[in-house]
C-alpha cells in the first residue's frame, strides 16, 4: 500500500522535478502547474495548496493531509485500465515512443476520453514536434470490418479538447471542429514569459545538455 511519500514522488516524477518524496514549495508549485497550466499569482506556499485542495474538490485549510495526496494521485497519476490500450496496439505504441514529461498525459488523455465512449489515436508525425512536447489526436470509429476508420470532422473533438484542458494541456485548435488533427501540448511554466524563439532555444539548451525539459531551476 501507497503512503504519501511514495504519492509525492509519484507527483514530482510526472512534474519531471528530483524525486524525493518530500513536499517542499517547488513540489507545490509544479503540482499547482499540472492541475492549472499555470504559475499562481500568490506564491505562499499555504495559498497554493489552498487552491489546490479547491481544485481536487477536498477540504481547503492549507493544510497537505492524507486526503489531498489521495484526490491529487487519484487525479494525476492513477494508472488507467491497460485493457483500454491494449484495444488498439497503435497507441501502445504511440505511447511508447513520446517523452517522459508527455507521455502521462497523453495516456490519461485517451482513458479519459474511452470513459465517455471517445476512441482517440495519437498521431505518428506528432511525436517529435516541439521537442517532444506536443502531440496531436484523431477520433476514430470501428467500421462494419471492425476496423479503426479515421473521422475528419465530430463534435467529439470538442469534448476531447476539454478533457485535456482539464488535465493541464494547452489546446491548440480554435474552431473545436476539425478539419485536420488537433494538437495537444504542455507549455512549461517557465517559458510564460518568452517569446517563441526564446522559448525554443531554451529547448534546444536543455535538450543538449540533457536536462529535464520542464524543471523550473
């Protein structure tokens, strides 16, 4: 059985930060970014996990109990059914070939989705644009063969485009009905206040010098 040590490290890995099990202001701030997409306004620490604790639906007095970690892991980190990936080997291996920092929420992505009777495929292109950090989706439909058909245009993507908004993803499509596959990608906190070439050079950097992709040093 899981204590919250063992969530928070389980927390820090998703948010690419060092592991060690201790729930210190940097982990709060990067739990707060995966929930929010964003950097808070207020960076008190008890103001932080206020919001949080608002955000997982538990009592909000600042204070990190047992039940947080609990709605935060449950949320964040539960492991979908493998049977729902094992469906559709394409996105096993899809799944298999995108970024640690990534690959997460691509995962919930497509569990969440399959819980409303949405099948989604990650696409093969996207896995190496924005440095790995995006991704894109189709919705696709068994035909009478029982085979997986690509469907252009549903209002199916809509509802798909909320539910990674709700996990923390930056939804790049404006009209929620496509026409081409919509993409999906995490902007890294500390990239808000960047242009694109900066953003991307930054990229670059720590790509070389192998350094996690959204750590806020």
């Amino acid at each position: 059985m899981m204590d919250c040590s063992d969530k928070i490290k389980a927390l820090q890995k998703k948010a690419g930060i060092e592991i060690d099990g201790v729930a210190s202001s940097k982990t709060w701030l990067h739990i707060y970014y995966l929930l929010f997409s964003s950097i808070p306004y207020d960076i008190n620490v008890e103001s932080i996990i206020k919001a949080i604790q608002q955000k997982v639906n538990v009592r909000a007095d600042g204070y990190p109990w047992v039940k947080t970690w609990d709605a935060l892991y449950s949320l964040l980190i539960d492991e979908p059914e493998e049977i729902i990936f094992m469906s559709d080997p394409e996105n096993e291996k899809m799944l298999s070939k995108m970024t640690p920092e990534v690959m997460p929420f691509a995962k919930e992505l497509i569990y969440l989705a399959a819980r409303k009777g949405i099948h989604i495929r990650i696409i093969d292109k996207s896995i190496e644009s924005n440095f790995g950090l995006s991704f894109y989706v189709g919705i696709f439909e068994k035909n009478k063969k029982g085979e997986y058909v690509y469907v252009d245009k549903s209002p199916n993507y809509a509802k798909v485009a909320k539910l990674g908004e709700f996990i923390g993803l930056t939804y790049d499509n404006d009209s929620r009905i496509f026409n081409s596959f919509p993409k999906f990608e995490i902007v890294p906190a500390w990239a808000l206040k960047m242009n694109k070439d900066e953003v991307k050079t930054e990229l670059g950097r720590r790509k070389t010098e192998n350094l996690r992709l959204l750590a806020i040093f």
